[in-house]
C-alpha cells in the first residue's frame, strides 16, 4: 500500500522523483486490501492487547478499515495516476494481485482479509490487460511463507520471470543474429514457443485432475503423452496453459511448445511460426515437414525435457493425410497433452477426463473469489448445478453477474428467462478465444460458439444431418437426465415423425442405426450414453448443452418442438399400462413429463391456452399417470385445466366432459376433499344416466366412485346401497369373475369391513384374492391392494400374525413398484405401524408411525383425513410408551384433542 501511495504522490511530484514512477515497470501485490477489510477492526482489538506488552501502531490497522478515507484517497490517487499514465502513451505498468484462498481463523471468527479480490477489480477497469489475478492457497497470515520451492511459490517467480523477460526483449538484449536460436534470457532453454497469453485472470485448481497430471508429467521420468478429454468449455486448454506455466517455472525443462491443432493447416502453421521463433532472421518456413525438421533439431540440442501441447484436436477425421502422431517431434525427453472434445483421442495416451468441476471449484470459479458464506454458498451452488458444474458456463455466468451487480439470488430466475443472452454474452476482454481457421482471426468463445463447432462436425448429407439435428433438438425438450430409445422407437408411426425415418430399416425401426447416432454424437461430446438396458441405449444432455440445442431456434421453432414432445409421450404412455410399468420407467416418464409442463411455462405465453390445453387427450393421460404415481397437485392442475377446455369446447354435458369431471371427482377423493368429490361425482353421475342410461358400464363406474365417496364420509348404508347395485349389474353382464366385478367386491369388503362385519368382509377379500394371485400374480398392484384389504381384516378380527404377514407383503411389494413415498405405500407402513402396536411392538410401530406421518404431511398435507389418522394412531402409540407428553404434544401440533380419530380402525 505504501508502494500505491508512492506511486501517486510521484505522479504529481518534481521531475526528479517523477523518475521513480517512470521507472516502474510492475507491481506484485501480495494479499494487499486494498478495498479495506472487516478483519481491520478485529486486528485493532488484537491490536490493543498485544500493546501490553510491546507497541503495536492500531492507527495503521484503522487506515485499513473499509470505510476509511485515507484508503479512499489512495485508491483515488494510484487511479488518476494509471490514467495519466495512458493518456502519456507511456508502457501500462504490469500488475498481478497474489490473493489468498483460505480464511484467517482469529477469535472464534474466519475472516477473508482481501475478500478474494482488490480494488484494482473496480480502479482498472480503464485498462483491464493490467490487471491479473492470482491465488495462493493459504490465508492471509502465511501465504508470503515458503518452506520450500512449492507450486505457490512457483507461481510468484514465474510472473516475476516473465516480466524480467518481457523488459529484456523490449531493451533488445536478445541476441538476433541470423541463425541464432531465440533462448530464454536466463536458462538458455527454448520456453514458451507459440504458448498463446490467453490464461485467465483468475484459474481455479481442480484437484483431481491437477493429481493426475502431476502423476503423469512430473512423477514419471519416461515420456508419456496425456490426453485431456471433455466436452467443449470444461477447461482442458485452460489447465494445459496451467501445465505450459509450470514446466516454464521447472528448470528440468528446456522447452515449452504450443501447436494449435484445430486442424492440419493451423499444425503447420504453429510449427512455422515456432521454426521461425527458434531462428530468427530466417525466411518463414512453409513446409510443415521441414519445420517439424527444425524444432526436432533444436529440441535434440536441449539437455532436459521438452513439454508440448496439441490444443483443440476435435476434428481427427480432418487429418486425412497424416495422423496426428506424425506432427510429434521425434526426439527425447517429451511429455505431450492433447486437448480434445473428440471420443477418439483416447488412442492418443493417457486418458484424463475433465468434467464438471467440483461444487467448491465451481463456487469459487463463479465468484472468483473462496467464500464460507452459507447463504452465498447455496445461492452459488444452486446456480452451479443449473450449469452442470461446467467451467466456462460458469465462468460466463459470473462475468455476466458482475458486470450487472445481479445479487446471486436473482440469478436463477434471470437465467430462466435470458438464456440466450447470458449463454451468448461475454465481456469485452475475454480470455477464451480460438482461431476456426489457420488464415482467421482469433474469435472469442462463448458456450454458445463452442457447441456450434461440435454441432458442425455431424456427418452426412444434408436431409440426414437435418433429421439428427431435429432428433436432437426434440430430446433436448425432454428431461435432460435419462432419455431412452423407447419413446422414440413408439414415436416412429406417428404421421408428423417423418425425421425418425434416420432410424429406419425397411419401414422398420432399426435399434443399431439409432445407436449408432448416438455413439457418433457422444464421440463429438454432445450427449453421454449411459447404458443399454431392456428399453435401449439410454443418454442424457449436459443441461447447457441442452439450453444451447433449444434456444439456438427462433421462437416459432421451440413452440412446434414442445408441441411434438408432448406428441411423442402421448404416444408413448397411450400404448402401455403405466401402473405396470417398473418403477425406474414410471419415475423416468414423470419426469419428461414434468420437461413438458416445464415447456408450457417457459416457451409458451399463455399456459391455459397453450398445448395441453388444445391436446386434451394428452392432458388427461399425463394426468393420470401423475395420479397413479401419488403426485395429486399435478394431476389437479392438468384436470381442471382440460375441464375449463371441454366444458368450453363440447359443453358441459359432453361425454368427454363428463368423463374428465368424474376423474377430477375421483382424485378429490384421494386429497380427502369429500364433500367436491361429491359434488363432481353427481354431476357425472345425472349427466351420463340421461345420455348413457343406468346399467351403462361407465354409469356404473360413476356409481362405484360415489360409493366410495360415502364410505370415506362414513355414510356407510349409502355406500353399501350403491355398491349392491354395481354388483348386481356387473355380475349380470360381465360375469362374477370378470376385473370390474372383482373390483366391486373388494369395495363392498372394504364397506362390511367398516361396519364390523368381519367374517363377511374377510369372504370378499379372499375370493377377490385367489382370482387375482391366480391371473395378474403375486406382484401386481391390484392383488397388493387385496393384500392389505385382507391383512387389516385379519387386523380387525385380531388375527396379528396373519395380518402381520400380509403387511410386510403388501409394504414389500409397493416399494419396489410404486416406490417408498407414495401414498399407498405410506397407507402400507401405517396399517403395519398399527399391527405392531396391538401386537405390544411398540419400538416398531414408533418407527413405522414417524415414517408415515412424515411421509403424509409432506405428500397429503398437515390436514388430509389420512394424516390426522396417522398422528392419532401415533399418539396412541407413544401414550401405550408412557409418553404422555410427547403424545400431547403431537395432538396439539396438529390441533386436534386426544384420542379424535383414533377408534377402533382408524387405522383405515
């Protein structure tokens, strides 16, 4: 700070001490605050104990507090100073700012001294080329401490040998006689041959990798040759540049080369310009054979090892004539990195992956600075997520938040609604940049540009990449996580799906050639095959590529691909039965079901005139696949939104009409709304007797659903009247073993149940049962619901141990299809809760009991008929534990008195 201060005094001073200012070249600041530090005021108070005993000036701690003024003018003086500076055309001064990574712990409290950036963040925005930032990793206290030549310390020499270098090179003491080599000014060594000044300002180390790298070029003493691999913006060439900078700082090594090999043109142009470099004077060398000749010679002369990086080998079909092994110098000693988006390369040497960075990596990437911020923590990881932890997405994003002053918390959202933009949108001074061709300009690249290369690269004629392309903009509407071959295997006899004609063989879909696509589209790192299960090659999208694949389109474009998404899992779930599908399909479904409702609110304006409201077919059958999953709040909102559709559509009379209302009815009846489910039930109910008639079989089935209304509102005779008549009809017409008969008898079990007439109850449930075991088998969700039908009789008639078998059945069986939160296997886990608490199992049941009623609160909400159950059926628990209170307690949580709900089968 005393140096800034210096510095600004002399830009007004005599010509004499002008001099000083005139003479520096650059600065180093080593974790100066200069932005001020809250840890001022705690150094003040340590400040004041240690004056006890020796003097300690806490003046000087007060300068340093944010709020002071005499920072405030220093600040102001060091700016006006580099302006005048520019404004002179005198050379900008060079500045790196060393910041500390971790925290200073003092007190009880962690304190970021530097704050992870200084105020030349703000000051030097006149000439940003001035500003480098570098981190050390250790806190403030030690981190101008070396014990020894660490990477840290590497770090510091290295800036303050490249400086040396660059004054020397500009005070022309390099020597230029023709032939002569252009060796480093201080070791004699070739360094830094075409090593492009693109590092960013501010590199996160990736631990792992960087381990793997150390292994490879520095633990080994033979050659080796790495390939970093990943997908366009994970920061291979940034961690290659790293590599460059550290060989630089190794006195072991003789020489650094830098080969663009984007393609054969740029190689032998790299390869020029280094010949050239190592023999200045020299007519530039166009024979790329001849120039490799020079830089082997100059590398056979070196003692030591030689580094060398192949960046941007994405396009190995493009090296046609000669492999990209050949353009490797032949001589001793060499370590190689490629740099590669391209699945091929691991031929190449020793495969090292770069993925997603790590969610501290990314949150310190996204903010450049450590943070121990709870809040911005999870505001910041939230956002690292929504980019698939992916190092130029999230060095984007953050660029773009601080040149907005957007809070983190704002970000997600904003995102939402401006991908295009931030995806799109880099600063002016931007170090990612890449030449797309070896007589082109570099260009900037932002994750947009880089997926664009990629997208480029798919093969075939025109109509074939047009057909791969829309295969994978439909999937990118999708969920991003899991995508199977099954819905578009179904898809192919759609008439609007003339694209899946890519996948076709003879009018028939050919599974080799879909996952031959795929393999050519995850070798281009634009989707990653995860396995080849029973429903086919699986894949899944990074989510910024799936972003960038969807909004490269032009509006009318999304709109029409959310329409065919909806389209293509229409047809999909129309040709199977979802309740029987496994629950890894079922729960895969969802959620491209959910990527759909997610389209309707992102692409489309008006949501309750958008798709699904037109495809009212679609509605109701995601609808029901939500209802059959326990995801009720769904299905609602897609019901009423196809009802208000129908009933102004055909009217409310409508059969169509009628037969959404009765659905809407039936899941009022699961959320426990009783008294809509009645209502709804008849309406149904008077509509389809005057247009269907009576005994028709779906004015039956609306019978049977106001039947289990009244059960559920313990209006048992009613119940009981309207089942007898279903059952008679049914077993007139369809038979006394026919799955809608059946489906009666279980219902008119459940209503004998209620009413204490067990033995009855118990023939129902075993005659529904043996047919069912017999037909669908032991596992099918309908026999599971006979299951527990027949354990709680046995429960009510106090058969324990055979109630108890069933349970475990039932409870056992629902996991696996329907999964562990879904209300019937919540219903599972309570009524086993019960049979353990009558059975004196009251450890068991205490366990049972707080699973189901965590379980109910959270899917049925505090106040569903269910839930209220469950807390009683607890309470009466923990009071048979002589926990009185507890059970009080419990009871009053939920606003009901003791014992409300708990008779004898509340359990139901």
């Amino acid at each position: 700070m005393l140096n800034s201060q210096a510095l600004g005094l002399a830009n007004n001073a005599e010509q004499y001490e002008k001099r000083i200012l005139e003479c520096t070249q650059a600065i180093a600041f080593l974790g100066t605050p200069h932005r001020g530090s809250d840890a001022a005021s705690l150094a003040t108070i340590a400040g004041n104990i240690v004056n006890v005993v020796k003097n300690a000036n806490t003046n000087i701690l007060g300068v340093l507090k944010p709020s002071s003024e005499v920072l405030e003018n220093l600040t102001q003086d060091f700016h006006t100073m580099l302006r005048s500076r520019e404004q002179a055309r005198h050379p900008s001064i060079k500045i790196t700012c060393f910041i500390e990574e971790l925290p200073v712990s003092k007190a009880g409290k962690t304190i970021m001294v530097c704050g992870g950036t200084s105020f030349l963040e703000a000051s030097l925005l006149i000439n940003v080329r001035l500003y480098h930032l570098v981190t050390i990793h250790a806190d403030h206290m030690n981190m101008t401490k070396f014990k020894d030549r660490t990477n840290d310390y590497k770090r510091i020499m290295l800036q303050l040998r490249r400086w040396m270098e660059e004054l020397a090179l500009t005070e022309n003491t390099v020597d230029k006689t023709p032939g002569s080599a252009k060796f480093d000014l201080n070791t004699g060594n070739l360094i830094g041959l075409n090593v492009p000044k693109k590092n960013v300002s501010y590199f996160v180390t990736r631990l792992g990798i960087s381990q793997d790298l150390d292994e490879c070029l520095w633990t080994r003493t033979e050659a080796t040759s790495v390939v970093l691999l990943g997908m366009g913006g994970s920061g291979k060439t940034q961690l290659a540049l790293e590599c460059c900078q550290r060989a630089e700082a190794d006195s072991s090594f003789t020489a650094v080369i830098w080969i663009d090999a984007s393609s054969p043109a740029t190689v032998a142009q790299s390869y020029s310009t280094i010949a050239s470099k190592i023999y200045s004077g020299c007519q530039t060398i166009s024979d790329v054979d001849e120039s490799i000749t020079t830089v082997e010679r100059a590398l056979q002369q070196q003692k030591g090892k030689w580094f060398i990086v192949f960046d941007n080998f994405d396009n190995p079909k493009d090296f046609k004539e000669h492999v990209i092994q050949y353009y490797i110098p032949k001589a001793a000693n060499g370590r190689v990195i490629f740099t590669s988006r391209h699945a091929s390369s691991e031929r190449l040497g020793h495969v090292i992956r770069v993925s997603g960075m790590s969610g501290d990596e990314s949150l310190n990437l996204l903010l450049h600075r450590p943070t121990s911020n709870m809040t911005e923590r999870q505001q910041g990881l939230e956002i690292a997520a929504m980019l698939g932890y992916l190092a130029l997405a999230l060095d984007q994003a953050g660029a773009y938040i601080r040149a907005r002053c957007l809070p983190l918390e704002d970000f997600v959202p904003h995102y939402q609604r401006r991908k295009k933009k931030i995806l799109e949108e880099v600063p002016e001074q931007w170090e990612y940049r890449r030449k797309f061709g070896a007589t082109e300009p570099e260009s900037v690249l932002s994750a947009f540009v880089t997926w664009e290369l990629s997208f480029a690269q798919i093969c075939g004629d025109k109509e074939a990449r047009d057909r791969k392309e829309h295969f994978l903009t439909l999937a990118a509407h999708l969920d991003n996580k899991c995508i199977s071959q099954r819905y578009f295997r179904v898809y192919c006899t759609s008439e609007r799906a003339e694209w899946v004609q890519v996948f076709m063989t003879d009018g028939d879909w050919d599974k080799d050639i879909y996952q031959d696509l795929l393999a050519e589209c995850s070798k281009l790192s634009l989707l990653q095959i995860l396995d080849r299960r029973a429903g086919g090659a699986q894949f899944s999208l990074h989510p910024v590529v799936r972003d960038w694949i969807r909004v490269r389109k032009e509006r009318d474009k999304q709109i029409s691909y959310a329409k065919e998404c909806t389209e293509l899992l229409t047809y999909y779930v129309k040709g199977v039965r979802f309740t029987e599908l496994n629950l890894q399909v079922k729960q895969e479904t969802l959620q491209h079901i959910d990527a759909c409702m997610q389209n309707e609110r992102e692409i489309l304006d008006n949501p309750c005139g958008s798709v699904l409201a037109h495809q009212t077919h679609s509605a109701d059958l995601f609808a029901l696949c939500y209802v059959s999953s326990g995801r009720y709040s769904a299905a609602e909102e897609l019901y009423k939104r196809t009802l208000m559709s129908k009933e102004e559509k055909l009217g409310p009379d409508h059969l169509d009409t009628l037969t959404t209302m009765m659905r809407l009815a039936g899941l009022y009846s699961k959320k426990g709304q009783y008294d809509n489910a009645e209502v709804l039930c008849k309406r149904t109910l008077a509509g389809k007797e005057e247009k269907l008639g009576p005994d028709h079989p779906d004015t039956l089935i609306t019978v049977q659903n106001l039947a289990i209304v009244y059960r559920k509102q313990r209006r048992y005779d009613d119940a009981e009247e309207l089942c007898e008549r279903v059952l008679t009809s049914r077993e007139e017409k369809l038979g006394p073993d026919h799955p809608y008969t059946l489906r009666t008898v279980e219902n008119l079990a459940s209503i004998y149940r209620v009413q204490g007439r067990y033995d009855d109850a118990e023939k129902l449930c075993k005659r529904v049962f043996q047919d069912r075991e017999e037909k669908l088998g032991p596992d099918h969700p309908d026999t599971l619901i006979t299951v527990q039908d027949l354990a709680s009789t046995y429960d009510d008639k106090g058969q324990c141990d055979q109630a108890e078998k069933l349970h475990q059945r039932a409870l056992t069986g629902r996991e696996e299809i329907l999964g562990p939160d879904h209300p019937d296997t919540l219903k599972s886990v309570h009524n086993l809760a019960i049979a353990y608490c009558k059975m004196g199992r009251l450890d068991q049941a205490e366990k049972l009991c707080q699973r189901a009623l965590t379980g109910r609160e959270e899917k049925l909400g505090p106040d569903h008929p269910a839930t209220l159950n469950t807390v009683a059926n607890f309470a009466d628990c923990l009071e048979q534990l002589g926990r009185v209170g507890d059970a009080d307690l419990l009871l009053a949580r939920f606003g009901i008195r003791r014992l409300e709900g708990a008779e004898n089968g509340a359990h139901r």
